[in-house]
C-alpha cells in the first residue's frame, strides 16, 4: 500500500465536514422558510433557529475537536514513514466512527449511543497516537 493512500480516509473526513455544512444550509433555509427563525436573534444566538439546525451545526463543532488530533497524527506519521497496513485501518475505521457519529448527532441525537460512538473514536485516535509514540521513539 502506497504512503500517500493514507489521505484517502483524511479527505473523507474533511468531505463529512463539508457535507455537514451544505446539510446546514439547506436546514438554515428551511427553517427561514417556515418561519421558525427569530430573526432580531439569528446574527449572533444560536437560539433563534430550531433543534434540528443546532445538531447540525453542534456537529459541524464536534468535526473540529477530535478529528484535528486526527489530521495532526496522520500528517505525523506520514512525516516520519511510518504508514502500514494497521495505520490504513485505524483511519479508516476512526473516519468511519465519525461518519455514524454524525449521522446519529443529526439524526436521532441518542446522546447514550453516541457517547458509545465518539468514545470508540477517540478509542482508535489513543491507538493510532500510541503508536505515533512507538514510532517516534524507536
């Protein structure tokens, strides 16, 4: 497997990010259309729009938390040579993890099960920087 496949899983997630953000805005204008925006507060509150636009940007929130230390670890261990077979799964599956957390964010919002979700992400980041550490000590 080629180093720079590796990205592969990096672009996806940065393309859940911006699905994320057409899936806002076509909610954003939904909601306008109904009438469901308080339109004195929408500027600066996040209040003045409806549930089902606040998970979706909640979400857009949480794709820069966690996933940054992705990009970090990625660009990481890219920089020192140090892809295999296992670094190519672990991304995958942790991108994978963040794809069913967003749908559940923007769906359901079962907070239980995506606490379960985002804990087996971060799960499979603490795998991926363990490694990092191996690597960059070795």
């Amino acid at each position: 497997m080629e180093n720079h496949t590796i990205f592969l899983p990096v672009v996806f997630q940065i393309l859940l990010t911006l699905w994320l953000y057409i899936y806002l805005s076509i909610a954003k204008s939904r909601a306008a259309k109904l009438g469901q925006v308080d339109e004195t507060r929408r500027a600066l509150h996040d209040d003045a729009w409806p549930d089902n636009v606040l998970q979706i940007n909640n979400c857009i929130r949480n794709q820069f938390e966690v996933p940054v230390l992705f990009y970090v670890l990625i660009l990481t261990l890219w920089s020192l040579n140090a892809i295999n077979t296992a670094v190519h799964i672990l991304a995958w599956v942790f991108v994978l993890s963040r794809a069913f957390h967003a749908v559940i964010h923007t769906g359901s919002n079962h907070v239980p099960q995506r606490r379960k979700v985002f804990s087996f992400g971060c799960l499979i980041l603490i795998v991926i920087a363990l490694f990092s550490v191996v690597t960059i000590l070795l």
